[in-house]
C-alpha cells in the first residue's frame, strides 16, 4: 500500500467544498457535453474538411469506441494510481486532446484525436462521481448525488444547444476549444483541494488478456452500432461480421473475467440485487431518455426547418427545470424512499412522452417545450434515486468500480437507443408513407381537390404532385416520431416494475450503504 492514509479524509467545508464540487461538476459536465456536442455539427465538419457526411460519423464513432473501453477499467485505474490522481490526469489529457481535436487539420486527424479523447475521459465520470460522495459530510452526500446527476443529465440536453450556435456562427473547432479553459481550471481547483485526500494505492497487476478482450468486443460492438443504420445493418457482410465478432468477444470477455483472479472490471458486483437490478433500470432508462433527446432535434431539423440554434432551444427548458428543482430533491433523498423517487421519475418521463405524441408538424414553440419542462422533472430525480438504489450495499473501496461499471452499462446502452431509435424513425416512416400513398391517388376526391387549388396558386400538376408529396413526407414522419414518443412512455412505465422488485435502499449517509 502507499502511505496514503487508510481512514477515510474528513468531509470538505466552506469555500473549500464548494469550489471541490463545482471543479468535479465541469469535468462531469465537459465529458458529458462532448457526447452530444459533435452530433449537431457533423455536416458542417464534413463539409469544412471536404469529406462525405457518411465518412463524418467516425468522429462520433472514434469518441464512443475509445470510451466504452476505458470506462470499466475506472476501478483497476483508481485502485492502482489512487482516485483523485486518476481523475486530474484524466481531465488534464482530454483538455490537450481537446485543444487537438479544435485544430484538427483533417478528418483522419480528427479521427485520431478523438480516440484519444475518448480514451481519457473514461474516468472522468466515475471519478467525479466517487469524489463528490467523498468531499460532502455523510448528512449531505444525497445533495453531492444530486449536484453530480444535474451535469450528467444537463449535458445531453446542453450539447445539441451549443454545438449547433458554434456551427451557425463560428468555425466547427470551437466545439473542442471550448474545453481547454474549462478543463485547465477544474483540474487545477480539483487538485489544490484535493491532493490530500489522495486514496491508498495498491500495485494491482495488469489483466491484459481481459483488457485486449474488453477492447476487442466494445470496438466490434461500437462500429455495429454507428456505423449499421448507413451500412443496412444485417445486409451488409461487414456489419454482420462486426455483430459476430462483438457476440463472440464479448462471451470470451464474460468467461475471462469471471474466472480471473484479479480482473480488469469487477463483475462480481452484479452479485448485489439492488446494483444489478439498479444499473438494469439505470441503463434501460437512460437509453430510452438518450434516444428520444437525440430524436426529437434531428426531427425538428430534418422535417421542420428549424435550425440547429432553434432545435437545441426546444429541449433547453428540460435542463433549466433540472438545475432548479435537484438541490430540493438532494434534500428529500435522504428522508423520501428511493423507490418512490425513481417511480416519479419515470412518470414524469412517460408523461412527458406521451405529450409530444400529440405533436404535429404545425406546433408551435410554446407547446413543443411543455413536454420538456415535464421532463425536466424527471431528470432531476433520475440519477439521485437510481444511484441511490444501485449502490446501496457498495463498500467505499469498491464505489469506483461500481461507478465505472454502472457508468459503462449507461453508455453502452445509450449507444444501442441511438442506433435503435434513429433506425425504427426511418422504417416507420417508410411504413406510414406507403400506408399514405395507398389512401392518395388521382382518383381520391380530397387529393384531387388538395392538386386543384394548388394548380390555381400557378402551380403545374407535376409540381402540385410534388408539394403533395412532400406533405406526404412530413407526415409520415411526424407520425413516425409520435409511434417511438409513444412506445418511449410505455418503455418509462415498465421501468418501475424493476424498481419495486429491489430491497429497500438505505439512506446514503456514509460513504456507501454499508455491506
């Protein structure tokens, strides 16, 4: 062991804790951000570096792969180096690789530079979770939860907002540079109140064939994902072989770490009904929130005219209900069941969803951010309630594993929503435009009379045709959109039946729910 002390530091106090908190919040909130951020900006950064929009989705994938990777090793990484070292040099690096990625000359150095961004943020999330339990006194550890879910939950909703002004307005690489000064002072803030409550380190071995297996079925699995909606999934050899080698990976992987005396990522946490059952419902339930705040702006651009500014704009009232109303419910944590603040949040959600089925392509502003504002109900009791459930029982030295581990099973299940969510919009929609076209022809007395009086507004009756088709289009569409809204709510409501079946939570005022 090093000579880091063996008992746990004393809580921060004062200017002290809250400069802590607000340094590991940004760190939380940059990684976060740099998930959503890009996605806005990816036709501008293929255009500037004179690349097909296809050939730009490896700017996300790049990111996604390397992250998945490096997050479940959070727990070897903190335990070997020690938790507040991990977490600085983490933020340290992905701001160098930030400032990278804003100056990138080319898409395959951006590419570059974006697996390494994504390689060392892995422990920025998991990191500036554990820390922010640790910094805060045992009666206020449910408001560090809460501060912690705020960023997490914020950035999805902030990255859409910003990265489609810097794209309106200024070159692509700000995106990446806005970064550098926000990671140079969290990570400067973080180490000056920190460094001395630096964990005790141990000289863990490297599993190396678990790490070559984790690195090997987490890349197969991510370029299947990303890359499967262009490629037409199962139609394409190399997509199939992508699946394959994913499924065989990952089984390897599985059988590896399970009989490995010291393994890369804990799985043996899963023993835990309340982490197993906790992270199922944490994982699920922030795949269905991703999929629909990535779907919603992507309809709004694609189908609306909205602008990527206006689009991000739209789901803004989501993130400024969260801020508000996360320290009142950090407060009820400690006193109200997890159980039932779970249950809430996925109410609200569902509710929330079942709002915008009723959206049609003539909503105005106003009515498209109500639904939000319900949402952002939700998102503020989320991740305080089910971190609250899935580390209840955790020990303290095993909270950066269970962290990083839950935290991979969240992202990973983000990657799967996206995927799934972008792929059923376009076949349904081709569903309900065939269903469409079917009741429209020449002979149907109301497109007949829809062709006429576009032919008196000077129209020709090919370019009538062609209006009316277009409608076609963007119904079938909104119709599209309203199906997986509506599935989105049911999807919520199933979530509580998960949570009700695990043990009740003890309230987190130790370090953990003791074992």
């Amino acid at each position: 062991m090093s000579a880091a002390a063996s008992a746990e530091p004393a809580p921060l106090g004062g200017v002290a804790l809250g400069a802590a908190a607000v340094a590991l919040a940004l760190g939380t909130f940059m990684q976060v951000l740099d998930t959503t951020i890009a996605n806005v900006s990816l036709t501008t950064i293929a255009g500037n570096l004179g690349v097909s929009s296809d050939s730009s989705t490896w700017v996300i994938t790049a990111f996604a792969v390397a992250n998945g990777v490096t997050v479940p090793l959070t727990g070897w990484l903190m335990r070997r180096f020690g938790v507040v070292r991990t977490f600085v040099v983490s933020v340290i690096l992905f701001t160098l690789a930030s400032l990278l990625c804003g100056i990138a000359w080319s898409l395959p150095s951006l590419i570059l530079f974006r697996v390494l961004q994504g390689a060392v943020s892995g422990p920025m999330i998991p990191g500036s979770q554990a820390l922010l339990i640790s910094i805060f006194p045992p009666e206020r550890r449910s408001t560090a939860l809460g501060i912690w879910s705020m960023t997490t939950l914020v950035g999805p909703v902030a990255g859409p907002i910003l990265g489609g002004y810097i794209s309106d307005n200024y070159h692509w690489g700000w995106i990446f540079l806005i970064n550098v000064p926000v990671g140079l002072a969290s990570a400067f803030i973080s180490w000056r109140f920190m460094k001395s409550r630096e964990t005790a380190t141990a000289k863990l071995p490297i599993d190396a064939v678990g790490l070559g297996l984790l690195a090997f079925w987490v890349g197969c699995l991510q370029v299947f994902l990303d890359l499967g909606k262009n490629e037409d999934w199962f139609h394409s050899p190399f997509i199939t072989t992508m699946a394959l080698l994913a499924a065989i990976g990952f089984v390897a992987w599985l059988i590896w770490e399970l009989t490995e005396e010291r393994p890369a990522v804990d799985l043996s946490l899963f023993a835990n009904r309340n982490f197993a059952l906790g992270t199922v419902a944490l994982t699920l339930g922030y795949a269905v929130f991703f999929g629909n705040t990535l779907l919603l702006p992507l309809w709004l651009q694609q189908q609306l005219g909205y602008t990527a500014t206006w689009a991000g704009l739209v789901s803004a009232p989501s993130g400024i209900v969260s801020v508000i109303a996360t320290p009142f419910v950090a407060r009820l944590s400690g006193k109200v069941d997890a159980r039932w603040l779970a249950s809430f949040a996925f109410v609200a959600f569902a509710a929330s969803y079942l709002m915008r089925s009723g959206y049609t392509t003539q909503t105005d502003y106003f009515h498209f951010m109500l639904p939000m504002l319900v949402q952002g109900l939700g998102m503020s009791t989320f991740f305080v309630a089910m971190l609250s459930i899935s580390l209840d029982g955790v020990s303290a030295e095993r909270t950066p594993s269970a962290t990083g581990l839950s935290n991979f099973a969240r992202i990973t299940g983000s990657s799967f929503a996206a995927s799934l969510v972008t792929t059923m919009w376009d076949r349904r929609e081709a569903l309900h435009q065939s269903r469409l076209a079917d009741a429209s022809s020449p002979f149907d007395p109301v497109f007949r009379h829809a062709a006429d009086a576009l032919g008196q507004l000077g129209l020709t009756a090919q370019q009538g045709y062609g209006v009316l088709t277009r409608e076609m289009v963007g119904q079938a569409y909104l119709l599209s959109s309203n199906d997986i809204f509506r599935a989105s709510a049911w999807a919520m409501m199933a979530m509580i039946a998960i949570v009700w079946i695990v043990r009740k939570p003890a309230p987190l005022t130790g370090p953990v729910a003791a074992d």
